[in-house]
C-alpha cells in the first residue's frame, strides 16, 4: 500500500463581492415592494409580512460579512433575485469547468506537477449543473489529462469523500496521482429572497492534488494519516429539484424546494455532536490526543457550529488560529470551505504537526481527514 500526500491546493475566488449592507439594501427592497403589494391580505391578518433583514442578524446567525459571487447585479436586483449567468454552447467550456481549471492549474503549480502526469479527475460538489456528460471530464479534457474522470455529490462533504476516494484509489495503485475539484456556484441555489437562508451562500471552486509520496517533488506536503466517513439520512438540508419534477402534476409552478432550504436550529443541535464525536473516534482508533493537533479545518458554514466543535474536540476553547474561520470572507460555499481554510492557513505548520480536514452537511454527511505535515 503506498502512501498518499495532498501535494497541491488551490483556490478560484470570483472577481465580483456582495457585502451584508449591499445584500441587507436588496432584500429589504424586496420585501417592502412585497408588503405593500399584498398589504390587504396583511391587513386583513391571511398573510404575514415579510420581517426585514439587517447585517447585526446575519452576523449573530452565521459570522458571515461577504460573500463571492459569479454574479452580483442578478442577486442584488429586486427585480430578478438571483445570479445572471449567459447560457453557453455545448462546445464552450461549462462555468464549473471553467472554475475548476482555474483551481486546478494553482494545485498543480504548488505541486510541481504538469497535468500530463496526472492520472485522475474528480469533480466533488454539491450541485452540478448539468447530469452528463460529467463535469470531470470536462475538466480532464480541458487540461489534457490523460486517464478518467467522474463527478460525485455528498453535498457539502463532497471534497473529504472525495478525498477519502482519491486515498483509497492511490493506496491500492490503481492511480498515482489524483486531482480533486469542487466547483460550488452556491448563489444559484440559494433563495435571496428567504430572510433565514438570504445570506449564507457564495461561490468559489478549490482544488486538490493528492499522489504517491515516493513521486511527489513538492516539499510542502502533508501526508493522509487516515480518512473516515460518516452518513446518517435526514430532510433537514434537502433540495427536490430533479428530472423527475415534470412528471409529477402542478410541481412544475410552485419552485420554491428546488432550491436550497434547511431547518437550521435542528441542523445545529443534530450536526455538532455527530461531527464531535466522529472527530474524536477517528482520532482515537488512530491513537492520536485532540492535544497533538495543531489545526482544525471545519466545514466553512457557520461560526457558533465551528466554535462549538472545536470546544468538544479539543476540550477547551481554541487559540488563535488553531481553528481558522474564512467564512467572513466567503459566506459558506459547501464542499470548498474547509480546502479553503486548509489551503490558505497550512503553509506555516512545522513538519511533523498534525490537523484535521473536517466537512458535514446535508445527507448527514461527514468527512474526517487526518493529516500531517511532511
């Protein structure tokens, strides 16, 4: 069995950026056409009026103070709501293509590698715009990687499952070096228009290099120690959009559940400590202490769940940086947050130290790794 590395990361953040008072001004636009349109039926007690948002909830709820986004004119619009993105041709490159290979061409510089001597592609994400052909091919074709690809979807655990995949195809020597995307264009998911939810989601697309160590010329690595993976059904965070939908009468009206919706308190009670006690499980079948880490890298989606779980991974509250937080910058963008909060605070850990890549979402979904530095 070989051992595997993370060899490469890298990050594609769109050019364009929504802060709270910009989303708050939208919103609120929006709900005060909409009070006033249905102000009768308000009135008249048949319909409730929609509760203005405001940048002190948003923090309160989530820790969020910007977001990225592909589109921003669509979102802030109260007219349209959500991200203007120009349909392109089947023989142009797909958005979530065209992010990966931004992500990915950084993953294989930091690694020293050309795509040529890549062997795989996994596209791990969320949600994936089109069912087939799949987005890792693309990917592949589009950087010249000779091999497969394959798409995968364990929402926002798709990078550590994919992880976990790539590990366990390059342990066995079935590849020798995996490259693992995750295009999140979360905006499109997203109802702008929900107070509760308005605010959580932006857009971003990581990507992994994972390879053998004995043919890895990188000199920052970090080994995988080992992965685990955990999933426990729940409607909690769930999406109905589906090819299925037209087949069913009058679904095709009403759309609100083909995009995103969650229960978020029961979401927060269920998740911490499923996630907790996986972390602490897996490191003690690897006969590792919470107090040999160094770092954890948790699932970027809010700031009370990551505080919360560093508590009960590590028994005390964490110091500064041993539990860096992005999401004020980039909202939470699924699968990608905790490869961005790994790829952008790893660099400076000395070798030998070891950390945790943590994601969990819907499903319940969630993905452990257990690294250390080379």
């Amino acid at each position: 069995m070989h051992k595997v590395v993370i060899s490469g990361t890298g990050v594609f953040t769109p050019d364009q950026s929504i802060s709270n008072a910009e989303l708050v001004e939208a919103f609120n636009t929006y709900a005060t056409r909409q009070n006033e349109l249905y102000a009768g039926e308000i009135a008249a007690g048949t319909r409730d009026a929609m509760t203005m948002s405001n940048e002190d909830f948003i923090v309160r709820a989530s820790g969020i103070e910007n977001r990225y986004v592909l589109n921003k004119s669509g979102i802030l619009d109260p007219d349209i709501m959500h991200p203007v993105l120009p349909e392109r041709s089947d023989e142009d490159l797909s958005v979530m293509a065209q992010m990966a290979v931004h992500a990915a061409t950084l993953a294989l510089k930091k690694a020293g590698r050309e795509a040529s001597e890549i062997d795989a592609v996994i596209c791990a994400a969320s949600n994936h715009e089109r069912a087939y052909p799949a987005i890792a091919i693309e990917v592949q074709q589009a950087l010249g990687i000779e091999g497969f690809g394959f798409d995968m979807n364990v929402a926002c655990s798709s990078a550590t499952f994919g992880i976990q995949a790539a590990a366990d195809m390059i342990r066995s020597g079935s590849a020798r070096a995996i490259l693992m995307v995750n295009p999140e264009i979360c905006s499109a998911h997203l109802e702008w228009r929900d107070r509760d939810c308005h605010f959580i989601f932006g857009d971003v697309c990581t990507a992994v290099l994972l390879e053998r160590d004995d043919l890895a010329t990188a000199e920052d690595r970090f080994e995988i120690v080992s992965t685990r993976c955990l999933t426990q059904f729940s409607n909690n965070i769930r999406n109905n959009n589906g090819f299925l939908r037209r087949t069913r009468e009058g679904h095709m009206s009403d759309r609100r559940d083909m995009l995103f919706k969650q229960e978020g308190r029961k979401v927060f009670k269920q998740v911490v400590p499923i996630v907790s006690d996986l972390i602490l499980t897996h490191l003690a079948d690897e006969n590792i202490a919470p107090a040999h880490l160094s770092r954890l890298w948790l699932h970027q989606a809010n700031k009370g769940m990551n505080d919360l779980i560093g508590v009960k991974v590590l028994g005390r509250e964490p110091e500064p940086g041993e539990q860096p937080n992005i999401l004020q910058d980039y909202a939470n963008t699924s699968s990608a947050g905790s490869i961005i909060a790994f790829s952008k605070y790893s660099d400076d850990l000395a070798p030998g130290s070891l950390g945790v890549i943590c994601s969990f979402g819907a499903g319940y979904s969630v993905g452990s790794v257990i690294v250390r530095k080379i």
